[in-house]
C-alpha cells in the first residue's frame, strides 16, 4: 500500500517532466538560437504560401465565373498546361542559375507578387469590376503558384537541413503548414470583412512579401555560425 501511494505521488511529477520534455524536443528548443528562428521564419513562409493559396482558390474561381464565364472553365484547365510547361522550365533554368535559396525566392515570389498587387490596382481602378484579361491572369497566377513557391521553399530547407534533424522538425513544419490551410480558407470565407476581392488581392501580394523576407532571413540565419 505504501509502495503504491509512493508511485501515485511520483506519477504526476515524472508525467510533468516528460510533457516539458516532450514539448522542449518538439518545439526544437534546444537547437541553437539562430538555427531555431531559422526553421521557424521558414515555418512562417510555408504557413504564409499555402494560408494565401487556399485563401485565394475561392476568389480566383469567382473573378472568373463572373469575367468570362463558368462555361469557359474547361478550356482554361486545358491550357493550364501550356502555361505550365515553360514556367517550369523556367524554373529549373533559374534554380540551375542561381544556386542561392535568397536570390531564387526574390526571383520567383517577386513577379507573383507584383502581378496580384497590379490587379488589384486595376480591380480598384475599374470601381470594381473585373475585365476578362484580369481574370485569365489571376487564374493563371493562382493556378501555377503551386506547382513552385512551396517547392522552392522545401528545396530551401533540405539544403540546411540534415537527415537526424529532419526528423525532428519536420513534423513541426508540417503542423503548422496545415494551420495555415485553415486560416486561408477561413479568410476566403471572410473575404468580405477583409475588403472583398480588391483585399484579398492586396493580401496575395503582401503574403509574397512576408515570404520573401522569412526565406531570406531564415537562409541568413541557417548559414551564420552557431551562437
């Protein structure tokens, strides 16, 4: 009996000093501090690229029915692989060009940004109203984003990332990945309360700009010597 109240009385503590255990390893707390901010600006990059890719699937599909038509839909999806093909050659022929991470995400992120930031200046312009060449570039632009930011942005992170260690943080990343499709759907959701599609449109292009600079810092602090 005595024995018995001994581990009820040790049981708690032990579960206690295992659940900060648990939470210090997955919160990759005892990594050095800059490789820490490190994964987490790269965490937030991926939260941002897909918490705005899912936010603007909705908007896209609606801007397009409106513009020119549901019944216009099937080809676009036919030609989507026209406009594929040379941006992932593209693609490649920078990634091959530039071998630093910083210069490729300015590269990329850069003109897909300053598209969805020059629609909606045009959307504004037009009080409101949507021309068919803006819808055909808007969904292009969303439809191909896929297919390279998150990629580019993984790429990214294996190059700093060795095998013992991605075991540890890439469930991490993975979480908070799915957070972010949350949040986006919500905000779709929600588009109204964030200023319709002329705000949705200007929260693409400063989501481009929060990953540019997280994947920029996060390859700065990935490369500095440990603290």
């Amino acid at each position: 009996f005595a024995r018995a109240i001994g581990d009820f009385a040790v049981g708690p503590s032990f579960c206690a000093m295992s659940c900060s255990a648990f939470l210090h390893r997955i919160l990759i707390r005892d990594l050095p501090r800059r490789k820490r901010c490190s994964y987490l600006c790269f965490t937030l990059a991926l939260l941002v690229a897909l918490a705005s890719f899912s936010c603007i699937g909705p908007v896209k599909t609606v801007v397009f029915n409106r513009a020119v038509g549901y019944e216009w839909e099937p080809l676009a999806k036919t030609l989507l692989l026209l406009v594929m093909v040379p941006l992932l050659i593209l693609y490649s022929v920078l990634v091959s060009v530039w071998r630093s991470p910083s210069a490729l995400v300015l590269a990329i992120c850069g003109p897909y940004g300053l598209v969805y930031a020059l629609l909606a200046i045009r959307v504004v312009a037009s009080s409101g109203t949507y021309p068919a060449w803006v819808a055909w570039l808007l969904y292009y632009a969303s439809e191909t984003r896929a297919a390279v930011v998150m990629p580019m942005i993984w790429s990214a992170i294996n190059d700093v990332t060795p095998p013992d260690l991605a075991v540890r943080v890439y469930p991490l990343i993975f979480f908070a990945v799915q957070v972010g499709g949350i949040l986006g759907s919500a905000l779709a959701v929600k588009a109204r309360a964030f200023g319709g599609v002329t705000g949705i449109l200007f929260v693409q292009a400063a989501a481009f700009v929060v990953i540019i600079g997280a994947v920029r810092l996060a390859c700065r602090l990935a490369s500095a010597p440990s603290d």
